[in-house]
C-alpha cells in the first residue's frame, strides 16, 4: 500500500540531506509545505506566516505520517514546531529521524541536534536514519501507533 508522508525539516540546512533519502519505494513524500526546490522556498519566505501556515496545511492534507528530518538546528523552528502541532491534530502518526550525519551539497556532516520538544513531549519515537528500508519500516510503525 502507497503512504502519503509529509516530511518536515529545515529547508535551508537539510534540503541536500533530505534529498537523499525522498524516494522510498511505497511512499509519496510531501516534502517542507510542498517546497520541491529553492525557487519556491524563496518565494514562500516572502509571505507572510499566514500565508505559509496555509501552505503547510494544504500540504498535510491526505498524509497519515509525518517524519520530521533532525539537522543540527531543526529543533525550536518556528514552522517546524507548527507542522509537528498540525500533525498532531491531525491524527498523523510522527517520527524524528536524525539526519546530521549525512553529508550536504558541500561534503559535510553536522552535530546532532535536539530531538524537537512536541516529539519527545508527545511520546513520539526518534531514530538515527540508516537506509530506505528502515525508515519505511519506522513511518509503517508510527502510522500503525495512530491507527492509520
């Protein structure tokens, strides 16, 4: 079965990171409000909060898990903390994935960063990312922990 996944992460830090690991076979990934390359980051910046709240939300729609990509500075972003708020009440089954160690666009790897608040609070589990095959297998455990 296909699982519509919205995947949230810092745009600007971790897009190369999560790019690498976007097509996992079975799953159809909606990723940071729909933002599928700078151009349309850059626009959405120019917009008001509302505006990319909006965005964020349209993006959720449909989607049963929400992975949140972990980077060095992921945790206590504004729009990260309202996508993991607007999966939660959504129902979406949630899961931290830690992506420090991957290389960005210029070879190099992060610290790692804080597991963000509303995942730990929540009870929400949180992995180091490994392969495809794990990280499917971590979105069907937290959309099997929300009844999805």
């Amino acid at each position: 079965m296909a699982r519509n996944v919205f995947f949230s992460f810092h745009y600007q830090r971790d897009i190369w990171r999560v790019n690498q690991i976007r097509n996992i076979p079975n799953i159809t990934g909606v990723a940071a409000a729909g933002f599928k390359d700078a151009s349309l980051w850059e626009e959405a910046r120019k917009k008001d909060d509302a505006v990319i709240k909006k965005m964020i939300d349209k993006a959720l729609e449909n989607t049963s898990v929400t992975v949140v990509f972990i980077g060095e500075k992921t945790a206590g972003r504004k729009f990260i903390n309202y996508e993991i708020e607007q999966s939660i009440a959504r129902g979406n089954g949630i899961v931290g994935i830690q992506i420090h160690h991957l290389k960005n666009d210029k070879e190099e790897t992060d610290k790692p960063g804080s597991i963000p608040a509303k995942i730990t609070a929540g009870g929400y589990k949180s992995y180091k990312y490994v392969d495809m095959a794990k990280l499917a297998k971590r979105i069907e455990e937290a959309a099997k922990a929300a009844g999805k």
